[in-house]
C-alpha cells in the first residue's frame, strides 16, 4: 500500500465557537455540513390528539412539535452515529501517541455484543490506515442471553460490520478474566501488554469513549450546531425547547449539557451588547434517558455531574457553578428489564414511528428514547414541565413547545434483533 499523507488536525471555527473551545484540536470525520434535522409530523400529529382527546386533562394551551436530529446521518464512515462526534475530539490525541517512540498502531475498545461503538471505532482504524482490536463482553446486557438464536446474534448486525472492516474481535466469556479492564483509562492491561509484545502501540478507548477525557467535547460542540440550525428552521425566535437524548456511557449527554450552557451564556452576553431585550424564554432542557436498569439512577446523575463538568473545564466554564445537579435531568422510566433487552413497549414505540413516519430507530437506545418522547408528550408531561417553569400565564406568542430527538444511530443492530 502506499504510505497516506498524514491526516490534517484543524481547529474547529466554522461554528463560531468561543475561544478556547474553538481551539481544542478536532479532526472531522462527519459530512462538513450539519446533521440534518427534520420533523415528525405524523408522530407529532397523533400525540397531540391523544392528549386532545382525554379527558382527565385540562384542555392544553401549548401543543409539542417533535423533530430528530439525525446523527444516523452525520458521517460517511460506517453505521454512522453519536461515537464519531465524540472521537473527532480524540483522534488528534491518538495521532500524537507516542510508545518508545513509535506511533499508534492499533486502537483497541470494547463493548457489548452488537455495540455500535465498536463498529465506529473500527470504521475510524480504517480510515485513519490503522489496526482495531475489538472486545466484546458476552456478559453485558440481556441481548445474547435472550435472543431465541444465540448463533446470529453473535455474528451478524454490528459484529458482521466490526469484521468487515478489518477489526480484530474478541467474544470475551463471562468467566475470561483475560480482557479485565481494571482502570477506564488505562483499559485491559494484559491485552495491551499482549499487544505490545507483537510491536504494536496500542491506543485504548474506553467503552463509549466516555471516560476519555476528551470525550464530552464533541457533543459540546454538537450544541452550538444545534443553535445554528434553530436559526434556519424555525420560526422567528423560538427554539429546541427541550433535547431527549439516551444516557448509556453518558458523554453524549454530558457533553451537550456543558455546550448548552456555554452556549446559553455566549447568547446572554452577545444579547447585552446588542442591546436585544433580554430573553422571556427559559433555557433549553436536555433530558436523559436511561437505558440500562443495572445502576440506579441516583449513580447516573453523579457519573453525568462529573463527566459534564469535566467537559465544561475543557471550554472555559467554571466546572463547580456553571454545571450544577439540577442541570442533570435523567429520565429512568423506559429502561425495560436490562440492557440490550428489546421490550414490547419499545418495540410498539419503534414500529409507531416507522409506520406513521416512515423512520427506522435502534433496539437498544433510541427505541427507549423514542419511548420515553412518547410518554412524555402524550402524558402532557412536556406541558406540564414547560408551565412549571414559564408560570401559568405562559409566554406571549409561545403556543407550541420544539422537543428535538436526538436520533444517535444504532439500525445496525437491528439485523440481529430478528425476532421483531
Ligand atoms: C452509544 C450510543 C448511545 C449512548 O451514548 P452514550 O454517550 O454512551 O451515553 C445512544 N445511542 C446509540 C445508538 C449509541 O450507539
């Protein structure tokens, strides 16, 4: 083969993002154009009648409009979802390791059987002209032990692709002791001292990418994406009220918790000086779903607090008062019985959205995002929230509430989810 230019690491501008967020290396691996967001209109239609039509409500003055960002759609690498936003921020670091002088051969990771993490780790090995190792933990979640063919689960879908693209894939047994990952940072020291030994350098990415400590600043940064597509879309003024988004590593939550409030106070200062009239509208919300019911909730919200104020001290907030446990807002309703377990309710909620809008979502996190949306809206639970904090009256010229789904990938499971 021959040898590859070596890749360009750019500082990242064309979002206007304040310094020194804006001069954090960043090496895209997205489309340069935003993740398209678009609306639900069946769905958005049929769950307002439903709140219309019952009865124990009082009639509702605002309605909900529903949209999806669709960050299934933001890269041409494979399986395209939220992995590649978080490792654009990581690849710059993984270009500059170093081991006894020589550089990065291989990037390792882990996952359970059927994550879409790993496939997008090793789509970035390819393209990057490097070797992927890939542990997958036959004992992580409900899937492989519930599935009535064991055999495809462990070889199509997601893992059918990680061995498409070259990787190295390792099905670790519950009782292998072999591929511990005893500290996230530094990841499962025999397999990388096993590595090292065959004279490569390995780089290891911790599950999600999430405890890599660049790993919230690509959904930061998603943020201000967010923002600027707010301008193009809707009408004069209004905003993505309230931002639902699956919490499994928690990075992506985490990160776009310390981009909205960067954001939040980017937009108050530039209002002052432009001399706008300060804004009527209370902040944008971003609300997590839980997918997993293994931890309590209670475990989730401080993991969240950390990893976005981690986050938040990389762009120049003040970790402790800029991000506080109210900003943390965790949803555990819709995690089902375990992860990786496709229960009925998620499956009504996935076939929903794909008969009256045509849009396929994942089994494992969106289908339970998708879900919790539904609850929510049908349930008035949005008007209900959205009164609480702009007061009874409401706001004048505001009727309609924009709730944004954060469509994070993941259809390439649902090949081993066959039993749907
Ligand atoms: C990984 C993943 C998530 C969860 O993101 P975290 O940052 O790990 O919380 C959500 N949706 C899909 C499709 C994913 O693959």
């Amino acid at each position: 083969m021959l040898p590859r230019p070596p890749p360009a690491v750019t500082a990242s501008d064309t979002l206007n993002l304040p310094a020194p967020f804006s001069q954090i290396p960043f090496y895209p691996l997205r489309y340069p154009h935003p993740s398209p967001i678009h609306p639900l209109p069946h769905l958005t239609s049929s769950l307002n009648d439903e709140i219309h039509s019952a009865p124990s409500h009082d009639p509702p003055r605002i309605t909900t409009a529903l949209w999806a960002k669709r960050e299934d759609h933001s890269s041409p690498l494979a399986a395209s979802g939220n992995k590649y936003r978080k490792l654009e921020y990581i690849v710059p670091d993984i270009l500059n390791h170093h081991h006894d002088g020589s550089k990065a051969t291989t990037l390792i990771t882990e996952g359970a059987i059927q994550s879409n993490h790993t496939v997008q780790v090793a789509a970035l090995a390819s393209s990057l002209g490097l070797d992927s190792l890939v542990l997958l933990h036959e004992n992580t979640g409900a899937g492989l032990k519930t599935t009535t063919d064991r055999a495809s689960f462990l070889r199509t879908g997601n893992v059918q692709l990680c061995r498409l693209l070259g990787a190295e894939i390792r099905i670790i047994a519950p009782d292998d002791d072999s591929a511990v990952v005893e500290d996230d940072l530094v990841g499962p020291v025999k397999v990388l001292e096993e590595l090292r030994a065959r004279g490569k350098v390995p780089y290891w990415i911790p599950s999600g990418a999430s405890l890599h400590p660049l790993g919230g600043l690509g959904y930061a940064r998603c943020a201000f994406e967010v923002a600027a597509q707010e301008k193009g879309i809707l009408p004069g003024g209004s905003r993505f009220d309230y931002i639902f988004v699956a919490c499994g590593s928690g990075s992506t939550l985490a990160g776009l918790i310390a981009g909205f409030k960067l954001l939040e106070k980017t937009e108050a200062v530039h209002d002052d000086k432009t001399h706008k009239e300060k804004k009527l509208l209370p902040p944008r919300r971003v609300i997590g779903i839980l997918t997993s019911p293994t931890k309590p909730r209670v475990y989730h919200e401080e993991r969240i607090l950390r990893l976005a104020r981690a986050t938040a001290g990389l762009i120049r907030l003040d970790p402790e008062r800029d991000i506080t446990p109210d900003d943390v807002r965790l949803d555990d309703r819709f995690v089902g019985a375990a992860y990786g377990l496709f229960d009925p309710q998620t499956k009504a909620a996935l076939e929903t959205l794909a008969r009256v809008d045509g849009v396929v979502v994942d089994p494992v996190y969106t289908g339970k995002v998708l879900r919790g949306i539904m609850h929510w809206v049908a349930e008035g639970e949005i008007a209900k929230d959205w009164s609480a904090r702009v007061g009874a009256q409401g706001i004048s010229g505001v009727d309609e509430v924009n709730v944004l789904f954060m469509h994070t990938g993941g259809q390439s499971a649902l090949g081993a989810y066959a039993d749907i």
